[in-house]
C-alpha cells in the first residue's frame, strides 16, 4: 500500500518567503507527526496530531512555524518569514494512532533550502 | 529532559565482521524504544522496537537489540553484516507519557565489501 508521501520533494526559498509543505499520511492513520532534521543531526520534533488537533506542538521553534490538519488527513506545516537557519529536511510520519508502542512511518522528506 | 546519545558517529567495517552500535537513554521511567534505519536516498524504515516483555528484541535483516534497563541503554547488534547495511542507523526513545520521537544523532555505517 501507500505511504507517507510529502510535497515538495525539495523547495528552495529565498530569506523572508513564506513557505508550506505538505504531508499525506498513510490512509487510516489517525496520528501524524513533523519532524525537523538538521545536517548530522537526528530528526527534531516539531508538533504531532491526533486527528484534526495539535495534541503537541512543543517542538515548533517559533511562531513562524504553523502546521494543520484541517480534515484529519492531510497536514501543511506553514513557516513564514524564512530565515536562513530554517534550512533542513522536513520529515513527517503517521501511526495507526498516538501512542508509545505505535510504529510511526516516515516519509521521504522535504528538503527546504533558505537562501 | 529526555535524550539520546549514540557515542558511534562513524562506524567502518568489513563485511562479515560483527556490529554493535551504543545507545543510552536520559530518562528514568517507563520507556519505549526504537532502532531505524536510513539506507542511502531512501526514507527512515523501522529496524526493531521494544515496549515490555522479553529485552532481547529482534528486528528485521538479522539485527537484535538489548534493552538494559538498569544500563539506560538499548545497543543494537548483528553477528555478521554484509555490503547492504550501509546505512545511517537512529535510536529513539519515547517515554513520559508523550508520543514524540527523541532520536539519537545516529550513526554512519559503511561496510566494505
């Protein structure tokens, strides 16, 4: 079956642009996540979902980033006014549902580049 | 606050030699733990993961970890790898009562054939 898919697969933006990034999640699974991964570093969290509500958005590191999931489904995780340190590769992931046992299956990414 | 370390950044070695990558945890609870993996241009895939039950884990492709609980560390291992595991390998931990992933810097593997 499907899995996680995100678009775009790579974007580059120019400092200060407003960006979004989207994320389909593996049909069925209730819980999704962003995560952020920098070069030689492990992925960072940003925020997960359980269906339509941020049931933690701990992880985001500013009010530029804002992510939804207006329908439970799929998800958009919004950074406005770029900066050049927002440059990494965004990695989303969806479990069956929210919790610690549960497998989260990532998708391939998508690397953002702020020039 | 929870974290990860994985004290092999780069590991090199020769096919058939055995593997055993360090994983230690910060957190004194009940925790769930997991090893991916990253094989070169594709997507982060599950190797192995331990909740309760029996501490020697075993994942796909031969690998096995070892939960130590009083060691707060979670090392994964295979006896013999082969050309194919090159790879970056990540740990992460969730504990807490939170869902969230804190992974590990994660390790390079490269085997030479």
């Amino acid at each position: 079956g499907a899995g996680v898919s995100q678009t775009p697969s790579n974007k580059v933006t120019e400092k200060g642009k407003y960006v979004e990034l989207r994320c389909d999640p593996i049909s069925g699974h209730t819980a999704l996540y962003w995560y952020r991964q920098s070069l030689g570093q492990g992925p960072e969290f940003l925020i997960y979902f359980q269906g339509t509500g941020a049931a933690d958005d701990s992880g985001l590191p500013n009010d530029r980033f804002f992510a939804v999931r207006p329908e439970g489904s799929v998800s958009t995780l919004k950074i406005q006014r770029t900066e050049r340190g927002d440059s990494a590769v965004y990695l989303c992931a969806s479990s069956l549902m929210a919790g610690g046992g549960e497998t989260q299956y990532f998708g391939p990414g998508t690397r953002l580049l702020v020039l | 606050a929870q974290s990860v370390s994985q004290h092999n950044h780069h590991v090199i070695l020769s096919e058939a030699a055995s593997l055993e990558l360090g994983c230690n945890y910060s957190y004194g609870g009940t925790v769930n733990l997991f090893w991916y993996v990253q094989y070169p241009g594709q997507h982060l895939q599950l190797l192995l993961k331990y909740f309760s039950g029996d501490p020697l884990v075993k994942g796909i492709k031969g690998f096995e970890a070892e939960f130590i609980k009083s060691k707060f560390s979670f090392n994964l291992r295979k006896p013999s790898v082969q050309w194919s595991d090159t790879a970056e390998y990540f740990c992460a931990v969730i504990g807490g009562g939170t869902y969230k992933y804190i992974f590990g810097t994660g390790t390079r593997l490269k085997v030479l054939a």
